[in-house]
C-alpha cells in the first residue's frame, strides 16, 4: 500500500519560518526534529515552495553531518568511541547494545524505527568516559550491564506511553 506523505507538518513548519529560503537550516532542522530523519518526499516540495531548486536544498541536508536521510529510531543512542571512552571500553557496550537490538555496523535503526545505535567520535564528556546519550541526555560511565537496563527501561517507557 503506497501512501501518500502528510505535508500538514511540513507547511506548518514553512509558515513558522515565512517561506523564506535563507531560513533553510532552521527549516531542515525542525523537520528532522519532527520526523527523526529527512525524508524524500520533502524535498521537492521544498523547492517549490521556498522558490529554490531540489539540488539546493538536498546540497544543504547532504554537507551539514547533523542532518539524517535515513529514519531513526525514537530513542537515539549515541556511543562515544573517543581515545578516552575507546581506552576505557565503550566497544563492549555498543556491542552489548547492537546484540540486544539485532543490530549491526550497517544496520543502525530497528525495524520497529524505536532505536537507533550510531558511534559518535567524541561527545565532549571525557572525565565521565565511557559515555553514552540517548536523545543527547548524557548517560556516564557506562558499562554494558548499564547499557542492557537503560535498554529495558526505555523500552518499559515506550509500551506505557
């Protein structure tokens, strides 16, 4: 069954930032913070409604590393691999976490679009290595066993909401 994209969103979004082209960023920016990725379907109609061609404004999505063009999950795990979490073993906790959720290097995102695993180079939080977020909460001196509760609670939290 082919559906058919909901632009409510999208236009809402738009009108927020007055159509106006040099609002691009922002506007990339509160549609990936709506739909946790960027999807296809925006950009051509983003071209046509801000007067920019498609190549414009899939050149900005594609250089900023922020923005995303696969869907992600709803909670976001990010695992620092950084010299001070590498040293102090954060590659058994992404493993922990990609075993947990089946997921692997080339698969970041389950199926059920709940989780995404990525491996970040450093999040800044050396003193608390090794470090994990999720939705850019910090969650320090992880250890795997950690890692598996933190992964039953967010999955506790997601059935109750």
């Amino acid at each position: 069954m082919n559906q058919k994209f909901d632009f409510s969103a999208v236009d809402k979004i738009f009108a927020a930032n007055s159509n106006d082209p040099k609002a691009i960023i922002s506007i990339l920016q509160e549609i990936q913070e709506h739909y946790h990725y960027l999807p296809q379907e925006v950009f051509p109609y983003m071209a046509e409604k801000l007067g920019i061609s498609e190549a414009k404004a899939y050149s900005v999505a594609t250089f900023y590393e922020n923005f995303s063009l696969e869907p992600k999950g709803k909670y976001v795990i990010k695992v620092c691999d950084g010299t001070a979490c590498h040293v102090r073993r954060s590659i058994p906790i992404l493993e922990r976490l990609r075993s947990e959720l089946g997921l692997s290097e080339s698969k970041k995102t389950t199926d059920d679009l709940l989780f995404t695993v990525e491996t970040v180079s450093c999040l800044g939080a050396c003193g608390l290595a090794p470090v994990i977020t999720v939705n850019d909460k910090v969650y320090p001196a992880m250890t795997p066993d950690k890692a598996s509760e933190l992964l039953k609670t967010l999955k506790e939290d997601a059935a109750n909401a």
